[in-house]
C-alpha cells in the first residue's frame, strides 16, 4: 500500500510538472522598466497605467504573454498590483494565438489598481508568464541576400474623407492631379 502511494505521488508530480508554464522557468522574455502614467479612460475615470516592451531574446517563440506586477510606493511598501497583456501599436490586445517570435520586440500595456485612489506609484516590478512553443518556420525563398527589411511592425491605413481633408491637403492634391496632367498631355 505504501509503495502504491509513493508510486501515484511521483507520476501525479510528473503530470504536474509536464503541465507547468514556462513562468516557472526562466523565460528569455526581457522586459523593459514599465514607464508610469495616468489618461482618462472612455468613461471619463483617471487611471494610473503602466507601459513598456518585451523582447524574445531565446530561440523558441512563445503565445499566451501575460505580465502582472507589484505596485511599490516611495518607502517600498506594496500598494498595489499591476496586470496586462502584449498589445498592437493602436493599445489593443493582439490576437489570440499570436506568438512572439524568437528576436521580436512588442509593446505592453498593464492596469494599475491600486489599494487607495490617493496612493501614487513609485514603482512596478513587472513578472511574464508565456506558453512556449516552436518558433514559424523560416520560407527559403524569402531569405536571399539582396532583400532586406524595410520595416517590421503594424500598419495603419489612414483614408482622406472630403469633409475631413485640410485646405493644405486639397492644394497638395490639386497639384499633384496638375503634374499628372503634364505627364499625360
């Protein structure tokens, strides 16, 4: 009887380990100091929150990037704690299943909650946690010598609408219909 229970513990403790995060690892996911700030919310409520980037220095890719923290006052004294996730250059979530490839950089952004409306944070001690998994695999017709990137990162496509467009933007777009017109005539 002894020796079965021995026996469950040390699978049930294998089982355990086998579906451990990477957190409890060291994760080569290096972040940079958060930098504090406070913005009105679309409700029109003051926050405090907390921005910075995490870059993949490891050889594996990595989804599921959470960061949380602790919120230190001046003296040191815990005030409160800190949450969030990787987000796009607009400060909204990335998508599910969107991994952080091994070199990548991608910015963060965390709620701060703190103990008390009047406490102001000195500093925030930023912890990641992330799922590992196999990095995309590399296309051999897209990694020639003579290519090279021009940028990495998102897009935004900005549309000019006639009520939205500056007398400066319609004088610019006149002369350029003007050149065209050269061109053609």
């Amino acid at each position: 009887m002894r020796a079965l229970r021995l026996w469950l513990c040390v699978v049930g403790l294998g089982l355990l380990a086998l579906g451990m995060p990477a957190a409890a690892q060291a994760l080569p996911l290096t972040v940079t100091d958060p930098v504090l700030s406070q913005r009105v919310n679309p409700f029109g409520i003051t926050e405090w929150i907390a921005a910075g980037t995490v870059t993949n220095t490891g050889t594996a890719a990595y989804l599921d990037v959470a960061l949380e923290g602790e919120v230190t006052a001046a003296d040191g004294a815990v005030v409160g704690i800190a949450y969030g996730v990787l987000v796009d250059v607009c400060g909204l979530g990335v998508r599910p299943g969107r991994a952080l490839e091994p070199g990548e950089s991608a910015p963060y952004l965390l709620a701060v909650e703190l103990d008390a409306d009047d406490l102001v944070p000195a500093a925030l001690q930023v912890a990641v946690t992330a799922v590992e998994t196999a990095p995309a695999p590399v296309n051999p017709f897209l990694t020639y010598r003579d290519i090279t990137t021009v940028y990495e990162g998102d897009v935004a496509r900005v549309e000019w609408t006639r009520q939205g467009e500056s007398a400066l933007r319609r004088r610019l777009h006149r002369r350029h219909l003007y050149r065209l017109g050269l061109v053609r005539g």
